[in-house]
C-alpha cells in the first residue's frame, strides 16, 4: 500500500501512499504500523502536529529535540505546498552538514520520514499551508533547540529570497553548524 524510496541521505526516506480516487472524493491509509514494519521503518509515533501558515514564505526550522527527547518525524502536507529540508546534524555521520530538500504537496502526496539526529525545517510555498507531522517522542521544551536556516555551510536553497520570509523571533536566533552544541555523536 505504499512505496519507500531512499534520498541521497539513505537515512531520510520519502514515503509515498496510495491513493484511491473516485467521484466522491479520495481515500489514502497514510499511515499503518505494520505497512510501516514491513517496509524496514519500525517506529512507534506518540504525537501528531498540525501547522497551517498563511503566508508563502513562511519558514518554520530548522528544529530538532536532543536526547533523551530526540524525535523521528513523519511529514506530509494536507493542503498547499512546501520545500521539506533535512539536515544531518549527526557529529560521527559521514553526511554531516549536508541536507536534503524535498517538495511535499497535496497534489504529489508524498511524506518524509526525518530521522532523530537531524534538523527539520520548511518553507511555505503555496498560501494556507497545512502540514501535519507523526513524531516519535513528546514535546520538550528543554530538549527543543534549532539551526541557523541560512547558514552559508549549509547551502541551502530554500527558494525564495531571504528577505520575503516570515520566520518567529526564536527561529531568527539558532545558532550555525560550526557553533550547534555536540547533541548527536
């Protein structure tokens, strides 16, 4: 019922559902542990998000929560479209520092599985954006920390120009790669 598909960082995997279409709408299982299992992705989530951003240019991240609270993330967006980023902030990883951009929308259906161990962000890229996400840990707020999104050593395109982007206060403020504490080893 679904398909796995490894990114160029082997551990962030896009996840594709089917979906059944008929005059009366659609129906889509986007989630089902044992299709999850069976398909190598053994997780147990025990919270869902949901975010809705107004404007395009919205940029929420980079996010991630430290251990004992370090979370997996399940991705998908229920109605817009975003530019997914995830950046592998593992010190001992041999992808350190390099990230991942994938576009997650209604219309394509995909979903991301962000591993523990790497910072999440997205920008809006359509207006009234929803997106909800499956973690694998609770909120903490003093595991919840972040990474600078425009750190030039990550070269990360987000599509849009830095200065259209509305970001919180609190996301304005992480610090950079070369900076970020020793979370993940």
């Amino acid at each position: 019922m679904l398909s796995v598909e490894a990114t160029a960082l082997p551990d962030v995997k896009i996840i594709q559902p089917r979906k059944f279409g008929d005059h009366r709408g659609f129906f889509s299982e986007v989630y089902n542990r044992q299709a999850f299992a069976a398909a190598g992705i053994a997780l147990e989530f025990v919270q869902d998000n949901h975010s809705l951003s107004g404007a395009v240019g919205t940029l929420r991240g980079l996010h991630f929560q430290s251990p004992p609270f370090a979370q997996d993330k399940l991705v998908r967006v229920t109605h817009g479209r975003i530019l997914d980023i995830a950046v592998d902030i593992r010190r001992s990883s041999p992808t350190f520092g390099q990230h991942v951009s994938i576009e997650l929308s209604r219309e394509n259906w995909r979903q991301m599985l962000v591993p523990a161990g790497f910072a999440h962000g997205f920008v809006t890229l359509e207006p009234d954006t929803e997106v909800i996400y499956k973690v694998t840990s609770l909120y903490s707020a003093a595991d919840d920390h972040g990474l600078a999104f425009d750190d030039p050593a990550l070269q990360i395109d987000w599509m849009l120009s830095h200065d259209g982007l509305t970001l919180s206060d609190k996301d304005r403020t992480h610090p950079r790669l070369a900076d970020l504490p020793r979370y993940f080893d």
